[in-house]
C-alpha cells in the first residue's frame, strides 16, 4: 500500500518461474508503483515461498488459477485489480488470466516467454526423464524441484497465440536483448501477436532476473508513467506529501529499513546498507545528518558571498562521519565515552583573494546546521500519537 493516501489503482504482480514473491526484481518494481500511489498485491504461487501445497502438484494452468484466486482477494477486500504484471512465466501467465479479469484495463509483462511450452526447455535433459518416468527431480537456479509428466503435458495444451490475439487490452512488453533465458524474440512474438495498443520497452544490458537494481527500479517507473495513461491521469503523479509546510514526516514498514522521509512536499529515503542488514537503497540517518551538514554549509557561503557581490562561483563540501574516543579528542570537554567526529572539507571555486576565502571558512562554522550540532543543548520531545 502506498505510504499515505488512497491508491489510485490497485495492481497485482505474478513473480518469476520458481522464484518467489520477495525476490529483489518483485520488490523493486512494486516499491516503485506504490511509491507513485498505485497499490500492489505480490503473492507466492502455490508450493513457493510462504504459499503451501505441493510444487509437485501444479502446472501453468493451476498458476493462472492462483492469479484468479489473488485477483479475487483483492476484489473482495480491497477493490479489484485495474493492472496485471508478470515477470517470465508469471507474464505468460497474467496475458493468460486477463482474459478472465473483468476489471483489468492494462497488462505488463517483463522477460516472458511467447508461450509455456518454453519453460520445458529449461529443463533440459531432465525433461525427457519426466516425459519417461512420470516424474524427476530437477536443480533449478541450485534448487531441487519435483516436476510431473501433468506439469509438461499442460504446458503444450495452451492456445498463447490466439489468447494474446484476442487480450484486446493496452499491453506493455519489457524484455533485455541480452536476455540468455529467455531469447528477445519471444518479446517479438508476443507483440506481433498482440492487438493495438501494444507498446516495447527494451532493457538494454538487463539480465533475465533483473538483478540489478536500476533496472528493475526502471521497469517500475516506466510501468507507472505507461499506466496513468489507461488510469486516466496525465503522467506520472507521486501520493501528495503527509508532511504539512515545515513539517518532517518518516514512514517506514517492513522491507528492512528503508524509509521514506516526508520533508513538506519533498520525498527522501534513507536506508540502512546490506552488510547491516538494510537493502541500500538510500543513506543512512547518518549520511541524511551528514549531508543536511554539507547542505547548510554550501547555502550560508552561498548567501554570504550573494550579500557580499563576491565572485564566488560553486561551492563543494567533502564530508566524513565517524565516531571516535573522546580521549583522542585534544580540544573536547569531554574525556569518556566516543564523539560524533565530522570532518568538512571546502573547495571554492570563483577569483577569490585570501581574505575572502578566510572570511567564507569562518563564516561555514556559522552555518545554522553546525550550530546545532555544536549545541551543548538541544532538546527533543517524543511521545505516542493518539
């Protein structure tokens, strides 16, 4: 859901072949829309994940049943889905239940195959031991699946050429050329196949699994922008700001650490970084302290040198945070326990003579930030919202 405010749509996201509804592409691509106020369902297709039932048991026609049963859910509590996106099988699978969404109006797909029957190749020579057998076991992405003969058998049942031909809804394909998966002349299929509107977006050096996150973060923002067109919304429109004028407001859930920072109409995000846990996909409150302390430091030089008419043409600040022992600190008060230890480093660029330069340092450790920070007293009241 996004962060405040009624969605303007309600999306629901069908996840890789064998992946899961938490691997990094899913999440990315979800945040991204729901950043821009559209919500987004992301479930476990059945034997994966935190879904129950047996991997063993399903087919492609039992994963489009599991989308039904998704789009349903929606429908019932919160308001049907407007907006269906599969990633690889998972878009072959949302052309397939869109037919059976009365309230679907758009649908993306990202790296699909043209049809199901493509996923059996992936299985290589297994596939012949299944076809034999009834039955085998299969590493997949260095995990063991159990796949049955029904599951291959109901893979060359299905009709994609027509049912893309007949889907008569805005479609939107991404897909990499340098996809090794699944081949970019799948995306080529699809599109011929499909009716207008049909748009193509390619994922120039992207890999299958969109393991990285600008891509994935790319398909989102550009998935946002295409929709508000079939939402009936001029571009792409961000949730207005919870944080009233002069107002900070910080919002985070359960993805890690990641947070949105409200500052009046303007959206940060802070983070923590991987080797703490976070996903880095913003500072951390730190790196926000630090850089509010470079901030202020640029704007006061700016604004004195503006009064002053001297030619002061760009500043730079080059900061580091860290904390250190009190004892190592020569010049503090304070002998026990660590400091907080910023060190600012300033680069001015402009025909500036000595004095100048000299009077602009003085004038960086009046910036209203350091003062703060240098406060022997600052005082911060926290108490539970009623």
């Amino acid at each position: 859901m996004p962060a405040h405010g009624k969605p303007r749509a309600y999306a629901l996201y069908a996840h890789c072949f064998t992946c899961g509804k938490d691997v990094r592409a899913a999440v990315d691509i979800c945040r991204a829309l729901c950043m821009r106020g559209i919500a987004v369902l992301r479930f476990d297709f059945t034997g994966l994940g935190e879904s129950a039932g047996d991997f063993a048991d399903t087919t492609f026609s039992s994963n489009i049943s599991d989308l039904l049963c998704a789009a349903g859910f929606l429908e019932e509590h919160y308001q049907a889905p407007k907006i269906l996106v599969g990633h690889s099988l998972g878009g072959t699978a949302v052309l397939e239940a869109a037919h059976q969404v009365p309230s679907c109006i758009a649908v993306a797909t990202v790296a699909a195959p043209a049809t199901p029957e493509h996923v059996a190749r992936l299985l290589g020579p297994a596939r012949t031991m299944i076809e034999t057998r009834g039955e085998a076991d299969v590493m997949l992405v260095g995990r063991k699946f159990h796949f049955k003969k029904a599951f291959l058998d109901d893979l060359v049942s299905q009709q994609w050429q027509q049912n893309i031909h007949a889907l008569r809804k805005p479609l939107l394909i991404f897909h990499s050329p340098a996809d090794t998966t699944v081949d970019i002349s799948n995306a080529s299929q699809i599109f011929t196949a499909a009716l207008h509107p049909k748009s193509f977006v390619a994922l120039s050096g992207a890999d299958h699994l969109l393991t990285r996150r600008e891509d994935s973060e790319y398909v989102g923002v550009m998935l946002a922008a295409w929709a508000s067109k079939y939402l009936g919304e001029l571009g792409v429109k961000s949730a207005a700001s919870p944080a009233a004028e002069g107002e900070v407001v910080v919002h985070t859930s359960r993805e890690h650490y990641r947070t949105d920072v409200y500052a009046g109409t303007h959206v940060l995000v802070a983070d923590e970084p991987q080797n703490t846990g976070g996903g880095n996909t913003g500072p951390s409150p730190y790196g926000l302290l630090t850089g509010a302390l470079g901030a202020c430091t640029a704007i006061t030089l700016r604004m004195y040198a503006d009064r002053k008419q001297w030619p002061l043409e760009a500043v730079t600040v080059h900061l580091k945070h860290e904390k250190i022992h009190a004892s190592d600190c020569a010049s503090c008060e304070t002998r026990e326990g660590k400091l907080d230890r910023f060190e600012r480093e300033i680069e001015l660029l402009g025909d500036l003579d000595a004095e100048q330069q000299r009077r602009l340092l003085e004038i960086a450790n009046k910036c209203p930030v350091h003062q703060t920070l240098r406060s022997s007293e600052v005082l911060i009241e926290t108490y539970l919202k009623k």
